[in-house]
C-alpha cells in the first residue's frame, strides 16, 4: 500500500488487489480511512474493481464501502472516493439520496497500474 495521507480530519492509504468475491481474477484498488487518533485502527474502506470493454477502455466499478459506524455522517466515504479521485481518476457517475454518498459506479482510469 502507499503511505498513509492526511485529507481533511481523516488518514487514507490504497492499494493494488487481486481477487475479490465471485471473481478470483478480479483486479482492484482499496481505499482504507484511519483516524489519525488511533493511525492503526480502519475506520473505513472502499473497493474498485477494474473493468474493461472490447475496445480497451478500463474504468473502477465500486464494489463495495463501509465505514464503521461511529463514522458515519462525517464525509469519510467522500473523502475515499477524492482520494481516488487524487490519484489521476476522473469520476464518471455518482449516486447521490438524501444528501448522502452512496457510490460511485464507474472512475474512467487514467493511471495503469502494474500487477503481478
């Protein structure tokens, strides 16, 4: 994973996957939030898988996210999905209800990234 990055009031690290449910073979990113009051401790991951067309365009499906709940309210999952956002990702589709992030259904890759 990178070293952890300090966005607003929260830590945030990702890394590379491979494998994920249903899917040996998937390849992925994570986003992981801390708390930088306890820098150990998961407050909250998010999960993309890659996806590519026919014509070789990828893109990070969301697959999953959670934050614990004492966490909640606080722009935790926002602030996972910016980060990926950071890193070269152009944000293609979101859900927003109530006000509340939900998810984000596809990031337009602009970054390769390597996996063995």
């Amino acid at each position: 994973g990178t070293k952890p990055v300090q966005i607003g009031d929260f830590l945030f690290d990702v890394r590379t996957f491979i494998g994920a449910l249903g899917n040996r073979d998937a390849k992925g990113l994570q986003v992981r939030a801390y708390d930088p009051k306890n820098p150990k401790r998961t407050i909250g991951s998010a999960d993309f898988i890659i996806k590519k067309d026919k014509k070789g365009n990828s893109w990070l499906e969301s697959d999953d996210t959670e934050v614990k709940d004492e966490y909640r309210g606080k722009g935790v999952a926002n602030l996972m999905y910016a980060y990926v956002k950071s890193l070269g990702n152009d944000i293609k589709e979101t859900v927003i209800v109530d006000g509340l992030f939900l998810a984000i259904k596809k990031l337009k890759l602009k970054k390769k990234y390597n996996y063995k």
